[in-house]
C-alpha cells in the first residue's frame, strides 16, 4: 500500500517525503514492543487469575469459568475508561492495552463517553460502536466464510 | 506483541490492526490451532482480541455441528454474546454517569 | 497597499490596541503559564460539552478584549474570527453572544494570522473603527473531531501533536497605543504529499517555508530584518524540517531569532505532549500573551508571526488523500 501511494506522488514531493522522513523521529519500536509484552501480559495473568478464582471459589468448570472473566475484565476496564485512567496507560502501553478485551471494552465505553453530549439515542447508542463496530464487523464474516469452508469439506467443528 | 509492531512498523491505525488480529484469530482457529494455544497460554491467548475471532467461529462451527447450515448463521455470536453484552451495558451504563475526562 | 505579488503593506498603520488570552490548565502550567489573561483549571470550564466550553473560553477572550480596548460591543464594527471545528461552530456561536457583524473565517491552525491580516486590511483601508479578531481550539474537541474519543487508549507516536485548549483575541483600530501591524503575507496552499495526520508539522513546514520567502521577496527583506520570526505550530519535528529547508534555500535564519510557537507554549519534558503543540489557539495565545507583552515593553521591536495550518479533515485523511497545508505571515512592530 505504501508503495501504491509513493507512486502517486510527483518527483518534488516524493523528495520531501524522504527529506521529511529523515527527521521525523521514529517510534522507539523495540522499548514498545517491550512495554506492550508486559502490559499485554499482566492483563493476561489478571484475567487467568480470575478464571482461576471463578474455577475455585464459584466452581464453574474450566471452559466457562471463560464468559466471566471476560465480563469481569470488561468491566474494569470501563470503569478505568471512566475515571479517565485508561487512555494514560494506553499511551504508555500501546498495543499492550488495545489487543486483550479491555481494548476492546475501552472503545466502546470511551465512544459511547464522548457522544453522551449529543444524546442517548443517537449519541450513545449510535456511536458506541464507531471504533469496535470494524472488530465486529472483521470477525464475524470471518468466522462465516471459515464456518462456510468447514461446512464445505464436511470437518464441521473442531470443538 | 503482534499487535504493537503492527502499529509502529506498518503504521496502521487502531481499527486496523484490531481487524486484522480478529481476522488473523479466526483463521488459526479454523485450521484448529487456537484451541492447542488456549490449553497452552490460558488466559493469556483467551484475553488478546484474536480470542474474539476464534470465539466466533468456534460458536459458527459448534451449531454447525449441531443444527447443520443454518448454524453457521444463529452460531457466530453464541460464544462471543458474553464479551459483546457485558461491553455494550457497562459502557451503556458509564455513559449515563459519567463524563470523558479529557 | 499591495506589494509584490501576494502581500499587503499597511501604510496607515492599523494598531492593535488590546488583546486578550484565556487558557485551560496544561497551557498554565508551561513556561508561558503567567503571560495569559485567564487560566481555566477545569478542562470544561463548568459546561457540559468540551463544544461548550470550546465556545465559552472564546466568548471570554472576545469580552476581555473590547472591554481592556476601553470598548463596548456596540462599537466593534466587525469581528473576524475562526476555529478547527466542523462549520466552525466556535467562532459562530460566540459571535452570535455578541451580536457584532461577523466574518467566519476557516484556515485551520493559521485562522489566527489570517484573521489578524484580514482585520488589518479592513480598518486600514478605512473600512472599519474597530474590528475584533480571535480564534479558539480545545484540545478535546479537536481530539474528538480529528482523531479518537478522549477516553480511547489509541498511543500517539513521538511525532504527533497536542492541541492548545485556548482563545485569543485582539482588537484592531486606526489610532491608539500599542504595537502595529505594519506588513502582512497571504500564503500559498502547499501539498508536499505527507499522508501521517500524527505528523502535521513536517506536513505544515513547506507551507511556512514558502510563504516566509514570498514575504522576504515581495517586501524585499530578509531574516536580518525582524527580531524575531515565528511560526504557529510546527512543533519539534516541523520546526527542524523548517531549518534545514531554510539552509537549502540559502536563507540564514541565524541572523533572526526564530521559534515556534508550538515549542514555546509547553515544556516537552514535563508535558505529556510529544512533539510539541498545535491549533488555532496555539499561535494566537503566544502571539497575543508573551509576544505582544514583549513589543510593548518595546524588549522585540519587530517581530514576524507565520501561523500554519493543515487543512484535512478526517475524511480526506481516510480517502487517502495527502494533507494541503497554508500559512500566513504578519509583521508586528513595537511603538514603544
């Protein structure tokens, strides 16, 4: 795509661009990859933590103790997005916050924050999904096609 | 992780790199590795977003399983309504109470 | 008037005879924290939309403005104004509170120079008494409109950019005491072909580049000639990219002293705001607090303020298109 794009553009500007890009500075790639392994991880090891918890003390079995802490995550991580801490984590972490459920938590409950102003109905409920609506959208006509392809070859369901 | 080069070497936004991590997700789970990582990784590959994808197809193939083509219709969202529900009335919920802190 | 082939030299020498600043809390506490007239240390300003307070810090800065120029509202004949939001709403609204004849003006970060030349041009061809001119942004508004929701956790690479939550304004009449504006240059749209809307300054320099060296060639200047030459708000990536594009056309900006606004207003090492600021509220508070304080105590004799501005909106940036930038230059000379 980056490719696709340089292409359109006519030997000046093309020049700047590379003139640009030398001194603009880069992402510190490595540092972040870093953080976002041990953000990325500590969320993960909270969420084991608490299907551990669910396994033990409420005795759901292994597969759906899942559901709960799902739940349970999403919802600290709307009342982290709600006191308004979440964003300060996510600039330190990155992806380490975006890529487990939180993330995904987060944009809605910080979409549906944001257009509070511009009322219930078209605000909340018709914003809530602008930036999770794509994950959604993505996932399941994925899982349509791998489900269509398994129907296909006749290997209907591996669990 | 993946997810954090994707946005600083590609430059994809957000959106993007979330999409593609469920795509990626569904993939792995329809040629049936995700489930080997979960026993593996615990939380740790049921947490990440690329859970998402393969909880999809998981519901999508289990009714498929169950109740033949039209399975795949009715199952898409049936492992994955937990995460989605608790994400839209929680949120649903703060909005009503409270305001971005910028 | 006109000279050369896109800038207006001022003959009667329109003054700018007050000016007003209002801030919110993260502009308070950088270096410039106490040259502004008000620091809000509420974010929303007691209302109940980031828009609401967007407009209120600009009605604030408008009142303060007539009311130190030892006016009323009745005896502005126009206020020229602008802001960064969708039909500039801000800067409408605020002129509907009060209730003066009104140009709306959009040029993105560069609204602030472009309505200061514009306001410049009408009392100085006769057309006005007094004319108001201001702009505002807010760093949440802006977020909201331009980029994600406040609250998402979306990490802004080094070379992005923070939006200055602030109103400035000034009035602008015939006669009366304080600095002049003595010269001023409309810019060129420039379309270097940058794509990163997180990288706006290195989008925005060709733009101020340009439009510095059009006024140097239609007023037959060079840097030696001001003591100062800023621009809006390139931030640390721009405002290098800005140097050594000065140094390839051969122009020795060493012999002015040049800065930008978005490196003056924020301490980058304290601040969490990258690479420094940006947006309309950014040149136009520099400009109309410390900098207007310093030609008034007579410290800056001239100075030259070069707003820029990226004029994208979200869905251009999504279409794929490349980010069109502008700047406009203005000379302001002490009295004292």
């Amino acid at each position: 795509m980056a490719n696709e794009k340089k292409k359109k553009l006519t030997p000046v500007q093309q020049q700047y661009h590379d003139f640009a890009m030398k001194r603009s500075p880069k992402p510190p790639v490595i540092k972040n990859c870093f953080r976002a392994f041990i953000v990325g991880g500590t969320i993960c090891v909270i969420g084991q933590a608490i299907q551990e918890a669910f396994v033990h003390w409420f005795y759901f079995d292994e597969k759906k103790a899942g559901d709960p802490t799902v739940a349970v995550l999403i919802f600290i991580s709307v009342v982290l997005t709600s006191l308004g801490v979440y964003d300060k984590i996510a600039q330190w972490a990155g992806a380490g916050t975006a890529v487990p459920v939180t993330g995904f938590a987060n944009s809605l409950c910080s979409a549906a924050l944001e257009h509070r102003s511009e009322g219930i109905v078209l605000g909340v409920g018709g914003n809530m999904f602008k930036l999770a609506g794509s994950v959604i959208v993505f996932g399941t006509v994925a899982a349509f096609i791998i489900a269509i392809i398994h129907a296909l070859l006749g290997t209907g369901g591996t669990g | 992780m993946l997810g954090q080069l994707m946005f600083d070497v590609l430059k994809l936004t957000p959106a993007h790199t979330m999409s593609t991590l469920v795509v990626l997700g569904a993939i792995t789970d329809g040629l049936g590795l995700y489930e080997p990582l979960i026993e593996f990784a615990g939380a740790g590959a049921t947490v990440p977003i690329t859970s998402f994808g393969n909880a999809l197809v998981h519901g999508a193939l289990a009714e498929l399983k169950r109740d033949g083509w039209i399975g795949v219709v009715t199952g898409i969202f049936e492992v994955t309504s937990a995460g989605i529900s608790a994400g839209i009335i929680f949120s649903f919920l703060a909005s009503l109470f409270f305001k971005p802190k910028g | 008037m006109l000279k050369g082939y896109q800038s207006w030299q001022f003959e009667n020498r329109p003054v700018i005879t007050s000016t007003a600043t209002v801030v919110g809390p993260e502009e308070g506490r950088g270096p410039l924290g106490n040259t502004f007239d008000i620091v809000h240390e509420d974010m929303r300003l007691g209302q109940d939309s980031w828009e609401k307070a967007e407009r209120t810090m600009m009605e604030e800065a408008a009142k303060l403005a007539v009311e130190k120029a030892g006016l009323t509202q009745e005896k502005i004949n126009f206020f020229v104004g602008g802001d960064l939001m969708n039909q500039i709403v801000s800067s409408s609204f605020s002129a509907r509170t009060l209730s003066v004849p009104y140009f709306g003006l959009f040029g993105a970060c560069s609204t602030s120079m472009e309505s200061l030349a514009l306001a410049a041009f009408i009392v100085n061809s006769g057309g006005a008494d007094a004319v108001l001119a201001g702009t505002c942004s807010h760093n949440c508004t802006a977020e909201k409109q331009y980029r994600y929701p406040t609250e998402y956790g979306s990490q802004k690479p080094p070379t992005a950019q923070y939006t200055v939550t602030g109103a400035g304004a000034c009035v602008v009449r015939p006669q009366g005491e304080g600095p002049v504006i003595e010269a001023a240059t409309i810019g060129r749209v420039i379309d270097m072909g940058m794509t990163d809307p997180f990288n706006m300054g290195a989008a925005m320099a060709p733009a101020a580049v340009d439009t510095i060296e059009a006024h140097f060639r239609d007023l037959q200047r060079g840097p030696e000639d001001y003591d100062m030459i800023v621009t809006g708000d390139l931030a640390a990536v721009g405002k290098r990219i800005a140097d050594d594009l000065f140094e390839k056309h051969n122009i020795d900006m060493h012999k002015t002293h040049f800065d930008d606004c978005g490196l003056m207003i924020y301490d980058r090492d304290k601040q969490p705001v990258n690479a420094g600021a940006s947006g309309c509220a950014c040149s136009a508070v520099v400009t109309y607090g410390h900098l207007m304080n310093q030609l008034r105590k007579g410290e800056l004799r001239r100075i030259l303020v070069v707003a820029t501005g990226a004029l994208l909106s979200p869905l251009t940036v999504q279409q794929g298109e490349s980010i069109p930038c502008i700047a406009h230059a203005v000379s302001i000379e002490s009295t004292t």
